[in-house]
C-alpha cells in the first residue's frame, strides 16, 4: 500500500488551532481542523469517513474559505490507494 506523505504546514496548523479556539466556528470546520492538526508534524493518513466529509465541505456553498482550506489540506493527506 502506498504511503501518503503529505503533513500539514505550519500555516494551515495555526488556522486549525484557530477555528478550534472559535466559538462561532461549525462543527464541520471543527472537525476538519482536528484532523488537519492530527496530521502535523506525523505520517499519520486522513480517514475514509474525513475525506468524505472534507469532499462535501469543498462542494459545499456554506463552508467559509478557511473550512475548504482545512478540506483541502485534509483531502491531500488521504491514502493515495483509496481513491483509485
């Protein structure tokens, strides 16, 4: 199987923190930010159920550019395999 290498950036690790600290922030971007943080500085891979999730909040015309940047950076670290 291969290895998705991809870590979350510094940048990207501090807007995860932030939306995590935001009261007002959804519960979606919430959990897009946990696993973004989840994946610094690891090898640790996005789950199939978080790529489905950060796959909807890109499609979505609700999500706030932050969200769909948590999406998109959870979606790069997804296992390469599983979406063949």
């Amino acid at each position: 199987m291969s290895k998705n290498t991809k870590k979350t950036s510094s940048t990207l690790a501090t807007l995860a923190a932030e939306t995590l600290n935001n009261p007002n922030a959804s519960a979606i971007a919430k959990s897009l930010a946990a696993s973004a943080l989840s994946q610094t500085g690891t090898d640790k891979q996005t789950s199939a159920h978080m790529e489905e999730k950060a796959g909807k909040a890109l499609q979505s015309d609700k999500c706030s550019e932050e969200t769909k940047s948590l999406a998109a950076s959870v979606l790069s670290q997804a296992n390469k395999e599983r979406g063949n």
